[in-house]
C-alpha cells in the first residue's frame, strides 16, 4: 500500500479561521491543496448522517462549476479543475485508492481542511493513521461560547431550514448535536491523542491566531515540514472569511454556553498551559 507523502489535515474547529486558513496556506508554493477546501472523505465513511448530505453537495459543486465554465476563455488550469472536479464529485464508491487520487504525485505538502473531522471517532483516527503514518494534524481551538454563537448565527443567514434568530431557537440549537459536538475539544484531543505521536498534534488557539497570524503562519508551516515564505503571507492577514455580523450574544443564552463549556478551562489549561482570557471573561 502506498501511503500518503508530507499530508497534513486541519480537522476545525468549525468556526475557527479554516477558510482564512485554507486561504493562506494555498498561497504558499510548496503546498498543495485540493481546488475544494473540505473534501468530507472520512466523515462519509463514518459519520453516517453525512455520507448522503456531502454527496449531495459534490454533485452541486460540480454542476455549478460547468455552469460558470466559459468554453471560449477556458484556460489549461479551469480544464484540470474541471477535470479534478468530476473526479471528485461523480464518484460513487468512496475509497482510500480515490481519495488518493484527489491529490497529484508532487514534491509539494499536501493536505485537506475539513472542520467535520473534528467529529470523528476514534475509529475513523486510526484509519487515517493506517493510510499516513506520518500524518500532521492541526486542530484550532476557538472560546467555545464565541465559536457556538458564530454557528447559530451562520446557520440562521445561510440555511432557511434553520430560523435561529428567536432566543429559544438558539437555545435548543446550542444543545444539539449539531452543535455541542462542535465545542467538544476534549473528545476530539482525546481521540487524536488515542492514535497519533505528540509531535503529530499542533493544537492552537484562534484568538491566538489572530493576534499574531503571519507567525502563527510560519509555525504551521514549520509544524507541516514545509519552509514558509513571507511574502505569500501578506496578503489579507487580518481578513476573516464568512466572518457572521458583530451581533452580541444575547445574555441569556451567552450564561448558558458559558457554564456549558467552564469544564473545557481546567481541561485545556492541563493540556496547554493557559485559555486566552476572552474564554474565562468574554470579549
């Protein structure tokens, strides 16, 4: 079997700076990332729930794709984004052999963010670990409480099944599935921790990030095993990506995350040393 070279994934948090990320990270010339962000490979294998819901949004992706397709201006790279896109969207037998194929025999670093990795078990952990033995994962950890409102509020603009927009709504909300499971680092750091080396694990937090992100960057970079170039940095640094309006976390439903999730302090304290302060006082 041949095993996946210098490959890295980012695994979320949802709501976490990933497409600044994925944005930042496709700039840099030796790495390589798929042209779609979040490729769902391992949660359709063993989140069942998402194996019909991703499916669904290949196929989208890539009907919306031919239709913007301008067969008089087509350059060489819209042909092999065409032809990577139907690879990826009309497959119907998802295996380790394919997935592989989303990725080009290159010398470059090559790796996936999908935030919904974040939710998988610890199974799916060691499946990961049999196909990249020497795998990075990087896990961004963001106030639990602001991460929670970031998602009521993205699913209430952008999903019309979702009307978040009442208090009680938003309160039943943050107690689902759906969204619990999202803030819950421990289970996630403790599955990774499970199955992969230490020095395979870069856990870090978002208001971290955002402080300081061009050397947040480069340590990501150096994490990876890559050298990082600068210059391919400077652009956006300070841009957040689907960034949800400044709306304030209603009181009510802000004390309910904030004593839902004290549990995640002491925990991430132990395990990093500190939380930022806006997770014990709010920003």
């Amino acid at each position: 079997m041949t095993h996946l070279q210098r490959y890295f994934l980012c695994i979320g948090a949802q709501k976490a700076g990933t497409t600044w990320l994925y944005q930042q990270l496709h700039r840099q010339a030796k790495i390589y990332l798929p042209p779609r962000k979040e490729l769902h490979y391992f949660d359709s294998l063993y989140l069942p729930d998402y194996q019909e819901r991703f499916r669904k949004r290949r196929l989208i992706s890539h009907k919306n794709l031919l239709q913007q397709l301008d067969i008089q201006h087509t350059s060489t790279a819209d042909y092999l984004n065409l032809q990577w896109s139907a690879n990826y969207a009309l497959q119907t037998e998802l295996t380790d052999s394919w997935y592989k194929s989303l990725f080009p025999q290159t010398e470059q670093y090559i790796g996936e963010i999908t935030p919904a990795y974040a939710l998988l078990p610890q199974l799916a952990f060691q499946h990961i670990q049999t196909i990249a033995p020497e795998v990075k994962i990087i896990f961004i950890l963001r106030d639990p409480v602001a991460r929670s409102w970031s998602q009521i509020r993205f699913f209430s603009k952008f999903f019309a099944n979702k009307d978040l927009t009442n208090l009680n709504a938003a309160l039943e909300f943050s107690n689902s599935h759906e969204c619990h499971a999202r803030s819950s680092y421990n289970i996630t750091i403790n599955n990774l921790e499970a199955v992969f080396k230490p020095e395979q694990i870069m856990l870090f937090y978002y208001e971290d990030l955002f402080q300081d992100p061009k050397n947040y960057l480069a340590k990501i970079c150096e994490f990876i095993g890559c050298e990082f170039d600068p210059q391919a940095a400077e652009t956006d640094l300070n841009t957040k990506i689907f960034a949800s309006d400044e709306i304030a976390c209603p009181a009510k439903l802000h004390a309910h995350l904030q004593h839902k999730y004290a549990y995640l302090i002491p925990y991430l304290e132990q395990k990093l040393g500190y939380v930022p302060d806006a997770w014990k006082y709010g920003t």
